[in-house]
C-alpha cells in the first residue's frame, strides 16, 4: 500500500560517505561511552531485594521516593503494578559499616517501617532477594541470547542474499545496537532485562527493514538493465519510503504512547526501542546500502547467467530459477 509516490528518485547514495561519516562518529562515541562510564545495570543483573507493598488508596510514588532517600538508598525504583494502589519497591544491595552486604530482611524490615509509620494501613505482601551470583547469571544469559540473535541474523542474510548484502546488513544491525548501548551507557539509564528484550526486538525490526531494501534493489537490477549501481539503489529507497513511512509511523506511535503514558514499569523498554527504531531506519537506508556499493555489489552478484546446451546464454535469477 502507497500514500504516495515520489516520481523522480531521490540520489540517497550521492550522500552516503557524509551520511556514514556521521554513523562511524555516533558508533566511536557510543563504544567511548560503554567502556568509560559502562551500563547502570539493574537489580536483576546487580541483586537485590524486590517488595510489594498493597496500599488502601492510590499511593503516592514521589514520596516514597523521597523516603527511600531519607534512609540512603541511591536509585531505588519505585513503581505501580496491577493497580494504582499496589506499588513495587526495588532496593539495591546495601552494606553494613564493616563492607558485608545487609540481608534482605532486614533492609525489608526497615523500609516497611519507615512506611508503615508514615501510612499505618499499608501492607507487605511479598520479599524477594535476588542475589549477585543470580544476577550474574542473568546478565550473561542475556547477552549469550543477544549472541545467537546476532548470529542467527548472519546466518538468515547469508542465506538469502549475496554476502555483499549480508555483511552489509550485519554491520548495519550492530551499529543499531551498540548505539543503543551507548545511549544507556552516556545517560546512565537503566539497564534491565525489558531493555535487553527490547534490543532484541530492534534487531528483528531492522533487518525486516534491511532486507525490504534489499529485495527492492535485486528486483530493480533485473527490471533497470542499464542503469548504474547508484542509480538502482537510490531507485530502490526512493520506492520504499512509502512503505517505511507508514510501518515506522506505526510503530512509532505505540512505542511513544508506552513511553508517555505506560509508567515507570515499561519506560526504558519504550525508550530503547524508540532510539532503535529511528536509528533503524537510518541504518537500513543509509548505512547497510551504502556499505552494499561500497563492497562492489552488482548485477552480475543478483543475476546469473546459465550456459545451455545450445550455446545460449539464458539470464536466470538465482533466488527464484525463473528464466528472464
């Protein structure tokens, strides 16, 4: 479907070394970022202990904030779950003067104290403790299941395309995560296990737009025979900007409707996603077919040509047999 069409074919390509210039920067500072400052990783990777607290009205969240700050707790979460009255409160690990780590039941207990005297109605319905070697383990199970992700993706545009376009399309996607990471890591946003499944999530969303891309400049090799390797690809943005339009405007607005009105809960999901997607988009247009011309991909690597028995040539496109 097409809201509209673009009749003459915008040159993306006659820009393109500006264009990467500008992504290997952001990727530099990125990459910068994630080994100076590092991710603020989340208590399901640090440990910690998890409380749910029921209150009989709705509760009121920044003074629960400000509590946890009376009693020296730095980056305490503090949010609703299920209802406006049930609040979930995520301590991180805290030590005692002499350097060991406070047990949970104890830090439990004076937290609930703290906010019993101030709301004498409220009620403790769950402790839990999540601790560093669990954490640890979660971390790393994580990031092993972004690996396989990444080389699934590999293994995915190798077989579907030639390798021009399948190296080129696994630069792209990992550029989008690694500026994602750096995003986290320079405002020190939360990390945490929605984030990483929101990572994941951009990956599969970019090389769905990769390879929309991709497809459209193989098909316009064989209908455009003698136009130039610029030309094709530049053809075949140009005819997709339709299509990426209404697929990212989408998206785009039920990502922006959970980062606004969704909460605390979902805020940093939402938040990676949006920096992914737009920089999805950019990638898929002007990273990965960029880096595609740059490798020298041509006709010849999308179209075959089959000697026969008679001694005709009979051009034949690799991906479907069909005889041209």
């Amino acid at each position: 479907m097409e809201f509209f069409r673009i009749k003459k074919d915008i040159p993306f390509m006659r820009h393109a070394i500006a264009f990467n210039v500008i992504s290997v920067i952001t990727f530099l500072a990125a990459v910068f970022f994630l080994i100076t400052r590092g991710l603020y990783l989340s208590h399901e990777f640090t440990g910690g202990t998890v409380m749910e607290v029921a209150y009989t009205e709705t509760a009121n969240l920044e003074k629960i904030r400000s509590m946890m700050s009376e009693l020296g707790y730095r980056n305490v979460q503090v949010q609703n779950f299920g209802t406006s009255r049930n609040v979930m409160i995520r301590l991180p690990i805290q030590n005692d003067p002499m350097g060991k780590p406070l047990s949970s039941t104890l830090q439990s207990e004076t937290v609930f104290k703290s906010i019993k005297k101030d709301t004498p109605n409220a009620q403790l319905q769950r402790v839990e403790f999540v601790g560093p070697q669990i954490g640890k383990e979660l971390f790393t199970s994580g990031f092993l299941a972004l690996l396989f992700v990444v080389i699934g993706i590999i293994f995915y545009l190798s077989f579907r395309f030639e390798w021009k376009f399948a190296l080129a399309g696994v630069i792209a996607n990992l550029h989008d995560v690694v500026i994602i990471l750096g995003f986290f890591a320079y405002f020190q946003w939360e990390f945490s296990l929605p984030v990483l499944a929101a990572l994941l999530a951009v990956l599969g969303y970019s090389v769905n737009e990769s390879v929309v891309i991709f497809d459209r400049i193989r098909e316009t090799f064989r209908k455009m025979s003698k136009a130039t390797v610029q030309e094709v690809i530049n053809h075949a943005i140009t005819t997709t900007i339709s299509r990426t339009i209404i697929t990212h405007l989408s998206t785009e607005i039920m990502v922006l409707s959970m980062l606004f009105f969704a909460g605390q809960t979902l805020y940093y999901f939402a938040l990676a996603l949006t920096v992914g997607i737009l920089f999805g988009i950019y990638s898929s247009v002007f990273v990965a077919a960029a880096i595609a011309m740059w490798l020298g991909v041509k006709r010849d690597d999308v179209i075959r040509y089959n000697k026969k028995d008679s001694g005709t040539l009979t051009r034949t496109d690799p991906n479907y047999g069909a005889r041209v």
